[in-house]
C-alpha cells in the first residue's frame, strides 16, 4: 500500500471510525445471535442481512488497519509553496476559458472536491503537484483535457 497523507486531526478522525467500528463487533455478533434462533437459515433473512453487516464491517477494519502504518503525517501551515506540494493552496487559471479555481491538495482521506480539497491521488491533484508558478499541466478528465496554469501556491488561509 502506498503513502497516506493526512493531518494529525485527519488521523485522530481514523482512528476514532476504527475504535467504533470495533466496538460495533459485539452489536452484529448479538445479532446473528437473535437471528439464529428465527429457525432455518438458509431461509432467514435476518440471518443473512447480519452476517452481511458483519462481513461489510470487518472488510471496513481490515482496509483501515491496512492503511494505519502507511499514513505520513503534513501540517497545511509548514507546507513547502516553493511548488504545489501536499498542504498547499493553488491558484490555477483553466487555459483557454479565463477562470480562475482555487484547490488545497490534501491526502485522499480529508479530501472534498465540494469545499476546494483535492486529493493527492486524483487526476488534477497529481497532475498539478510540482508544479511551479507559470507551469502548466494537462489533465485528462471525462470531456476531454483541461489544461491549468499555476498563477499562485500559499499555505492554507
């Protein structure tokens, strides 16, 4: 598994979804209890719907206990804006259309392309990460290629 950026707060929220998806075991497990005693299980959908849940569950901790010991921790304020670096807020003008769009490129679990958070690992986050002020990068989304010069890298306001 590769490297996962996130914050210190971005970490604790991780943590914090583990620990109550842990302590979620013992509610499904008292589940399939009940359903058990519904009667015969290849026709009980209780049975199946908890068992369900169960697997679905563990798959969860399994994928976060997987990526605990790859995650590197960024601070926004300490981010490096000699370049487009994780942590940093970009300026980028979209070539051809004269409109201006701000990103924070962030690690995957604290990004929300709805508040300007791209994540390091999404086609315009990787794309745009090196980049200096004046450089372009080209980046391939569903209509096509947009193409986005970098007017301005801060650190996060």
């Amino acid at each position: 598994m590769s490297i996962i950026y996130a914050t210190l707060d971005g970490k604790k929220n991780l943590e914090k979804r583990l620990a109550g998806l842990i302590e979620q075991r013992a509610d499904i497990a008292n589940q399939i209890k009940v359903a058990r005693e519904f009667g015969d299980l290849r026709e009980n959908a209780e049975y199946a719907a908890a068992r369900e849940a169960q697997n679905n569950l563990e798959n969860e901790i399994i994928q976060i206990e997987a990526m605990m010991p790859n995650i590197k921790l960024f601070s926004y304020a300490k981010a490096d804006t000699s370049a487009v670096n994780i942590g940093t807020q970009v300026t980028v003008e979209v070539v051809g259309k004269k409109l201006q769009v701000e990103f924070v490129i962030t690690g995957i679990l604290e990004s929300c392309i709805d508040n300007g958070y791209v994540s390091n690992e999404s086609p315009i986050g990787a794309a745009l990460l090196g980049k200096k002020v004046g450089e372009t990068a080209e980046v391939k989304v569903p209509a096509g290629k947009m193409t986005y010069k970098v007017l301005k890298i801060t650190t996060v306001k």
